[in-house]
C-alpha cells in the first residue's frame, strides 16, 4: 500500500507517518512540495507528451498551502493525468474555508482533513478512500478483461466472412467498416455447383455481445442452408425456423436480422433472389438498373411467413450491389437520394473493386465519414456471353471467353 505524503512543514509530516506506520500503512513516501511529487510521478505539468510509465501509488495525502505550488494546483495537474485519473487525494489543511473546501472537492479530491490531526478521523478518511479505490480498480480490471473477450470475439467474427472470388465466370468481393462495438453485419457466400454460387448479407438487430452471438449461430446454419437448400425462398425459411428456435417466452426481447440473399447461375444468366426487410440490393442488368425488393418481412418476428422470390435474367452481364442501411444512412438522410448515388457511382466508375466505390463513397459525404454504424458492402459482377446476339464477350482481363 503506497501512500505519498505532501507537506512543507517537516513536523506535520512527521506526525502523519507515525499514525499511519502504528496504523499499519508501512510503505509510505514523504515530500516537501508538489515539484518534488510532480518529479516522483514523472509528471510534466507543461502537459507535452510523455512516454513514462504510470508510478504505482495507492493514495495521495496533500497539505493545502503550500509555497510556489498549492494543493489545488497540484490536484488538477496530477488527475489530469491519464495515469493518474483515478488516483485518490486527501486534501489535508488547517484552513476551515467551507470555500476553500469546495474548491479542493471540485478539483478532484475525494476527501479533506482538518489540522491539527485527529488520528481517528485520519485513518477513517483513508480507509474509505482506498475502500473506494479497491473498487474502481477491481472495475476496471473487469472492463479490461471485458474488453478483450470483445476484442477477441471482434477477430472470430471478421475470420468468418467470405474470402473474395475471382473465377473466369464471376467475381465476388466486400468491403466491411465496423464501428468499434461488435458488429451485427455479416456476408458469405459460396460455389453451389457449377456456375451457381449463393450470395447473402445480413444485419442482425442491435450491437454488442448478444447481437454477436446470435449472428454467429446463424453463421454456422448458413453453409449447410445455402449448399444443400440453395432456392432463395426455401433458405430464407429455414433461417427464420433457426432464428425462432432463439425465442424464449419469457424475454421481452427477440432477435430479429435483415437480409438479402440470392442464386446467381451464370450458365442460365439469372438471378433469384429474397430480400428479407433489407435496404434494396441494386443490380445493373445489361446496362439497365433494377432493385432487388422482392422477398419477405425481417426474419426472427414471426414463426411462419410468406416469401415472394424475384427473379431478373440477363442476356450479357451484370453487377450487382449489396449494402447495409448503416451505409445508405451514412452516405444520406433520405434513402431514396442515397440509392440513387449507389446507381450513379456504379455506372459512372464501372467499378469492380468494392473498396475503391466506398473510398469515393466517402470522400463525398461527410455523413459517411462521420457514420457510428457498421458499414457493409458486397459486389458482385459477371462476365458473360450476349447469347442473344451470339457475340462474344471480352472479359477485362483482355481474354476472349469463347462460346
């Protein structure tokens, strides 16, 4: 138990450390001045940066005036700290100024004691001080092992999504901004058979541990649902069946998640798709734009619900865009405007890259730069064959995809 002692008067100090050894406090540390305690905590009261590590010391007790640099003074310095911030200070002083008093109170010291010392009340005020330090560090212990089960739990879920795709027939790729609390927004998608692969992006109610948790049990149906189910509408009941299996009668709460899911064959030139209460996908079909609406309501509020499927083919290629609404709300307020400079970006730029649509995304709303939500993007473009006009399609890479 570390306790510094601060006064100028050699006799106070003096009778504090004998009450504090008999009292028990044994390893204490006396000073003359708040220079020489500033040069003990490695304090730079200039306030430039400093790479000292934090000095260990449970409680501060500090005489009011002092000479060059009084208690006050001292007290605001030292909790300016960040190591520091949490330090507790006794304010000890022979002035009987209620003013004075809460002034010391209001520069971050947690009690006072009045001169001449009774030692009962002494020992009183520092075993509740250090009372209440045992507490917020026991707290804080807490919070930073908390922190790091999130932070681990923050790395599991980013190892979860989708690696790109880059094949002769597609490509497949995302860009994910989380925000700084565990995130709800999740993508995947995989190869069905041959020329068919399922594309889903999902944003699950809330934030946080439990959000978390539950996106992590839809994760680990979607594999099986997607490869060994693949019909948009047969897979979007399925996962709402899993996502009631969650409810728990007693709980004010149910899970819920918006999401779009869809089959792209590349043979057949189609797209089917399900849109589960999710901001609308955007798909740019032979140069002409259609947005993904069809489907159904969020999934987890009701045990049985109706799903429409849309379907769009195309006859050369397409692109398609998925997103979550912390994008749409980031990049605008209406959701309207927003949806049209998705469709404005994707067929000015003709991009590929999702990273380098949000980059420009981003340098164009300050809104989005300043978003808290999580931000998700998935696209997705083919490279086909005109059937209809039987001509041949060069590929980007300067390839000819023959017939």
């Amino acid at each position: 138990m570390n306790i510094v002692i601060v006064d100028d008067n050699i006799t106070n100090l003096m009778i504090i450390e004998k009450i504090l050894q008999k009292a028990g406090y044994d390893q204490l540390v006396l000073m003359s001045s708040a220079r020489e305690l500033y040069d003990y905590l490695q304090l730079d009261p200039a306030g430039s940066d400093s790479d000292s590590v934090e000095v260990p010391v449970d409680l501060i007790l500090m005489d009011l005036m002092m000479p060059e640099i009084d208690g006050l003074e001292a007290c605001r310095t030292i909790l300016a700290d960040e190591r520091y911030a949490d330090l507790p200070i006794i304010i000890v002083t022979a002035m009987g100024d209620s003013y004075k008093m809460a002034e010391a109170m209001d520069a971050g010291a947690l009690d006072y004691v009045m001169k001449p010392i009774n030692k009962v009340e002494l020992l009183a005020r520092i075993r509740s001080v250090l009372r209440l330090k045992y507490e917020k560090d026991l707290r804080k212990e807490r919070d930073k092992r908390i922190q790091h089960e999130l932070n681990l739990a923050k790395q599991v879920q980013l190892s979860m999504l989708s690696e790109p795709i880059q094949k002769d027939d597609v490509a497949i790729s995302a860009v994910y901004k989380p925000s700084f609390e565990l995130a709800g927004d999740l993508y995947a998608w995989y190869q069905i058979s041959p020329g068919r692969y399922g594309v889903i992006l999902l944003d699950m109610m809330g934030h946080g541990i439990s959000s978390s948790l539950v996106c992590m049990y839809i994760y680990s149906t979607l594999k099986d649902a997607i490869t060994g189910i693949g019909d948009p509408e047969a897979v979007m009941i399925e996962l709402n069946r899993r996502m009631n299996q969650l409810r728990m009668p007693e709980s004010l709460e149910n899970y819920y998640f918006t999401a779009i899911y869809f089959v792209l064959d590349t043979a057949e030139q189609t797209i089917e798709y399900v849109n589960a209460g999710h901001p609308a996908g955007i798909a740019i079909v032979d140069e002409e734009v259609q947005l993904m609406t069809n489907g159904c309501c969020p999934l987890g509020f009701f045990e049985e619900i109706e799903v429409t499927k849309g379907v769009i083919p195309y006859q050369s290629d397409a692109r398609i865009l998925l997103f979550t609404d912390g994008l749409s709300e980031g990049l605008e307020e209406e959701y309207e405007v927003a949806i049209s400079k998705l469709v404005r970006s994707l067929r000015e730029q003709e991009m590929e890259d999702p990273k380098e649509l949000f980059e420009r995304l981003q340098l164009s709303s300050e809104l989005l730069q300043d978003a808290k939500d999580d931000m998700c993007l998935v696209m997705v473009s083919t490279n086909g064959v005109d059937r209809a006009r039987g001509r041949e399609k060069v590929i980007r890479t300067g390839k000819v995809r023959k017939k």
